[in-house]
C-alpha cells in the first residue's frame, strides 16, 4: 500500500519526516513554527515527534 500524500496527517504520527512536505506541512502547523524552526528542533534531538515537541516547548 502506498502512502497516499493528499492525507493531512503523517503517517507516522510518532516521527517527522522533513523530506515529505505534507508531513512538514502538518508538523509546522501543529507546532506553530517555521520549516527552519522545525528542522533545527529535529537536528537537535532526532526525528521522534515527542522530542521535537518537548524541544520547541523549552
């Protein structure tokens, strides 16, 4: 099954894959942040959408 890119959401809701840009989409989105923002908080802690949150709440 293919992922189907139209959908809103990740299909991993626990990672974030900066290289789909649905996901990048959402994530900024839900976090308010930037697509910069993001991609640093996901340089600094990894991909683990837990983290990434828990980094641009700090």
């Amino acid at each position: 099954m293919s992922d189907n890119k139209t959908l809103r959401a990740p299909q991993d809701s626990s990672r974030i894959a900066m290289g789909e840009d649905y996901e990048v989409e959402y994530w900024t989105q839900k976090f308010g942040v930037s697509r910069d923002r993001l991609q640093q908080a996901v340089n600094a802690v990894g991909n683990s959408a837990e983290a990434v949150e828990r980094y641009l709440r700090d």
